[in-house]
C-alpha cells in the first residue's frame, strides 16, 4: 500500500505516514492492481487476463455489477513511490506478441502513473495461451454431445 501525501500544489509517494499539506491518501495493493487489469483489458489483442480459477472469477466478477473485477489474474508491488506488476495473459491468434507486450506496458503505465502518481518500474507479462478462433464453438459442441450421451 503507499501513501500519497500532499504538499501543496506537488504531491509525493511514501509510507511514513506523517500528515502535511491537507491530509494524507492511501491507495491499497488492489486498486493499483485494478487499475492494470482494466488497462490490460482494454489493449486491443488480449482474449483473456488471469488462468483457470483466476480468469473464471473475474469473468463472474465482471457480470456482477459495481464490481470490476480488474485485479484478477494481475499481481502488483507497491513500493513508496514505485510499482512492479506481473500479469498472465492470453492472446488473440495472429497478434505479434512482441508488439502486444509494448502495447500492454504503455497502456499500463500510463493508467497507473496518471492515476496514482506511483512510477511503474516493471511489468512482467507471461503469455499462457493463445486463442483460436472458433475453438470455444468447438469445446462447446463437445460438451454438448457428451452431455447428451450421459442422462
């Protein structure tokens, strides 16, 4: 968690916890990590953020409202000026994925820096899987007739 203080017209980073200027904001582990998720989310290329229980989580999350189900499948450190973050992705078939990560880090980079003030000093992304187009059509006709032999 860090401690955004402020002092005037500029603001600092810092877990020391002393009160100026007009008050002291505290911006918790999970917001940062929201903050990523959403960012990653919207990076045109990304199928899916988070693996197996994670990803199913933050798509129930996701439908439940005010909820917005952006840290799942996102790790962060917070540090008192800094963040590292560390997320799995799956990718949309035929995107270079050298070029998606670029655009995954600026997208989150900036998120988090604009909205935190924390300079973003890593972001690890590990790419799990990639999605194939028409292979969830496929997966469900198979649950489908292997429903239908078992009554």
């Amino acid at each position: 968690m860090a401690d955004v203080e402020s002092l005037g017209g500029s603001s600092t980073t810092g877990r020391n916890g002393e009160r100026s200027g007009r008050g002291r904001t505290t911006i918790a582990d999970g917001v940062v990590a929201t903050i990523a998720g959403i960012a990653i989310r919207e990076t045109d290329g990304v199928h899916s953020v988070g693996r197996g229980a994670s990803k199913a989580m933050g798509a129930v999350a996701g439908r439940v409202g005010g909820s917005s189900g952006g840290g799942r499948g996102v790790k962060v450190e917070v540090g008192e000026r800094q963040t590292a973050v560390d997320v799995d992705i799956e990718v949309e078939y035929g995107i270079p994925i050298h070029e998606l990560a670029d655009r995954v880090r600026t997208h989150v980079t900036d998120a988090v820096e604009m909205m935190t003030g924390l300079e973003v000093v890593e972001i690890n992304i590990n790419v799990f899987d990639v999605h194939v187009p028409g292979d969830d059509d496929e997966d469900e006709e198979s649950r489908g007739r292997a429903s239908a032999r078992v009554q």
